[in-house]
C-alpha cells in the first residue's frame, strides 16, 4: 500500500483502520454481503473480500493490526538530538552553502548516531517528524523590491495590454505565446 507522504499510517490511524476491520468481522459473522459492508464502512469492495478470507482462514484476530511495518531506526531521544544538530545549522558541519539536502543530513545522522540510511529512508524519516522539502527561490543578491514591484504595478500592466492591439501584420492568432518576450523585447 503506497501513502501520500511516503511515511505509512499513524498509529491513531493504524486504530482506525484496525476497527473497521473488526467491525467488518462481526458482519462476516452475521453473513452479510461483501458490498453492503464497503458500501457502508465506505471501503472499497477488494478490501473487504481481502478481509473476508483472512477472516475465514484466522477468525478475527487475523484482521488485528500488526504494528507499523517497520520501527523508526532512530529513537525519540536520537530524533531530538538530530533536531538539534541540524538547527545548528550547515557552517557548523562544514558545509559552505546554507542548503540541507538528503545527502548532507545522511552523512549528519552517519557522523552522530553511526547508522546507515539510504537518501530515500532520510527523506521518509525528515517526513515522518514534520520536515518538508522546500525549494529555495533563486533571486539576485542586488534585487531591489521595490524597484521590482514598482515595475510589476507601473510599467507591466501597459505591456500586457499592448498586446492585444491590432498591428498592421499581426492578427489574433499570431499572439506570442511568452510574456516576458513581450516585456523583453517590446
């Protein structure tokens, strides 16, 4: 089963879905039909004729959750001590840039905790304890944003509407397909 975060079920989660499982269980018992049950726990019908030949072959106790597939490698203590390493930040760990990337927190948790993660198991750890990926934005150190956003305000909006207006050789379907051609080049 994949999960949209890459990071498996809560545990609050994991309950849940164990009780629908069991409140499946006590309508096998009744000899109910398959649909009416994933019409009515809102399932899909697969999962419920899954869980009816578990149910067959191990009673009720074969739909009990087993846990989460695979225990964090690092402890809650290990996590809050890697929080702190990272929040002080890539000059202290020798990196030059102030970019964290898969491969840097990887060769931080080697360095301190002595463990081994592939980038892909950092990535569902990071997930897992409420980091995201974050893309930096790539501006100019010289920007100058009011200078930026006067332009936006002032000069563009004469640009974008000069666009529309008839030329002699120009007709509508000829319409440049890139804006900032127009700003650019006009």
């Amino acid at each position: 089963m994949r999960y949209a975060q890459g990071a498996g079920l809560s545990a609050e989660r994991r309950a849940f879905r164990e009780r629908l499982r069991l409140q499946a269980a006590e309508r096998f018992a009744r000899d109910e039909s398959s649909t009416a049950i994933a019409r009515d726990l809102r399932i899909s019908l697969r999962s419920v004729q899954r869980w009816r030949r578990d149910w067959q072959s191990g009673g009720a106790g074969a739909l009990r959750s087993h846990g989460p597939a695979s225990l964090p490698r690092l402890g809650e203590r290990q996590l809050a001590a890697l929080e702190q390493e990272l929040a002080q930040g890539l000059i202290w760990h020798g990196w030059p840039d102030q970019r964290w990337t898969l491969s840097r927190v990887k060769t931080v948790i080697g360095r301190r905790f002595h463990l081994t993660y592939t980038l892909q198991g950092v990535r569902k750890l990071l997930i897992r304890n409420g980091y995201s990926c974050q893309v930096p934005a790539r501006r100019a150190l010289e920007r100058d944003e009011a200078a930026v956003t006067g332009w936006v305000k002032e000069t563009w909006p004469s640009v974008e509407d000069s666009r529309w207006r008839s030329v002699p050789g120009s007709s509508s379907k000829t319409r440049p397909a890139c804006r900032w051609a127009l700003a650019r080049f006009s």
